[in-house]
C-alpha cells in the first residue's frame, strides 16, 4: 500500500476534512424468465424443472400437379381475333403470313382484326 492510500484508509488527508464514501448500487444484468428460473431453482438446490413441448401433427400437405402439368406438350397456333377478342380463324405456325393476310382483308376500317399466338395442348396418342 502506498502511503497516500494509507492515509486515506486513515481517514485523514494532510490539511483536508475526512472523506465520506458513497456507496453506489449495483447494476443488475437484465435477465429473462427462463434466466431467472434456472438461478432461483440453483439458489433452492433443486435442479430446474424442464417443460416438454407438445408436439402438433401436421398435416399432410396436399401433393402438387406440377409434375403432372410438366408432362403436357403444347402446340402453337397463329389466330386472328376481332375487336371484341373472338376467335375468327386459327393458322398453324409456319402460316403466319396467310393469318396476317386473313386479318387484313377482315379488317374494313372500323373493326381491325389481328394476329395473336395459341397455345393448345396436345393429348398423348400411347
């Protein structure tokens, strides 16, 4: 101990009044309830009482199509629809300049008519 600290512990400083000590409250941790538990059940001696979680059957989830609709092949069409989204006339793919043709002389210049793609799908033959 240096001589100054045991001056203080003294209670005497040379040419000063004795010094009064505050005492400053501790700071407590912040803990959770589970925390709290385990440190209650340590202080007691018995060991910390664990809860079992209930367990909930699920259900089985609903099988997807995906797999089924992944096998469907489609077939692309030109068609030629009217104002008002009608069908007039559908043309295969390599066709497309008859379908714009189609929709040419269709179109009278008040109702224009246009080409737009199909897809249909193809039915397996085995």
């Amino acid at each position: 101990m240096t001589k100054k600290k045991a001056v203080e512990a003294e209670g005497e400083v040379e040419g000063e009044a004795p010094k009064k000590t505050v005492k400053k409250a501790a700071v407590k941790k912040a803990t959770t309830k589970k925390a709290a538990k385990a440190e209650d059940a340590a202080e007691d001696g018995a060991t910390p009482v664990k809860k079992v979680k209930k367990t909930t059957a699920k259900k089985p989830s609903a099988k997807s199509k995906k797999a089924a609709e992944a096998d469907v092949r489609v077939k692309l069409f030109w068609g030629v629809f009217s104002p008002t989204m009608k069908r007039v006339a559908v043309f295969h793919y390599h066709e497309k300049k008859l379908a714009e043709k189609k929709a040419k002389e269709l179109t009278d210049g008040k109702s224009p008519h246009f080409v737009a793609k199909i897809k249909e799908a193809i039915e397996p033959t085995a």
